[in-house]
C-alpha cells in the first residue's frame, strides 16, 4: 500500500501509465551510497552524541523525505564532511 509521499513522486501520464516525477539518478546514487556503507560494515565503530531536539527532529524530517533511517543520514553527513 502506497503513502500519500509515495504517490506524489508519481504522475499519472495516459500513453506510459504511472511516471516517476524526481530525480531517478540522484535518488539511486543515494541508494546505491547508502548499500555500499551496509556492505562495507569492516572498520565501524558506534558512537553516542548529544544533540538538541530540535536539530534530531529536522534531521528526521529531512531524512524521512529522503527514505532513510535518520542515522544513515547522519552518517552521510559525517562522512563527506570528514573526508573533505
């Protein structure tokens, strides 16, 4: 069952049925980011921080709309900053 979110990333066109409306590029090279961090699991190491509730719950949001646990997002994050 489809999520109003879902749908919306959708638009129905007569000739080609059910259409993607976003950026089908830039959503598989966040997922395909996001797969390669899984299976590159080696070398990781948990880490706790404290953070205001108002920033967790912006990063949630923006994490939601991207498709993502917000921890992953938080981990994108920190990793391109790190590496420059």
């Amino acid at each position: 069952m489809e999520t109003d979110e879902e749908r919306a990333e959708y638009e129905f066109n007569e000739a080609d049925g059910w259409v993607s409306t976003g950026d089908i590029a830039e959503k598989r090279a966040m997922l395909k980011q996001a797969a390669l961090r899984i299976l590159d699991d080696t070398a990781r190491q948990q880490i706790s921080i404290s953070i205001s509730e108002h920033d967790l719950a912006r990063l949630k949001t923006k994490a939601a709309e991207r498709g993502m646990p917000y921890e992953s997002l938080i981990d994108t994050i920190l990793h391109e900053y790190a590496k420059g």
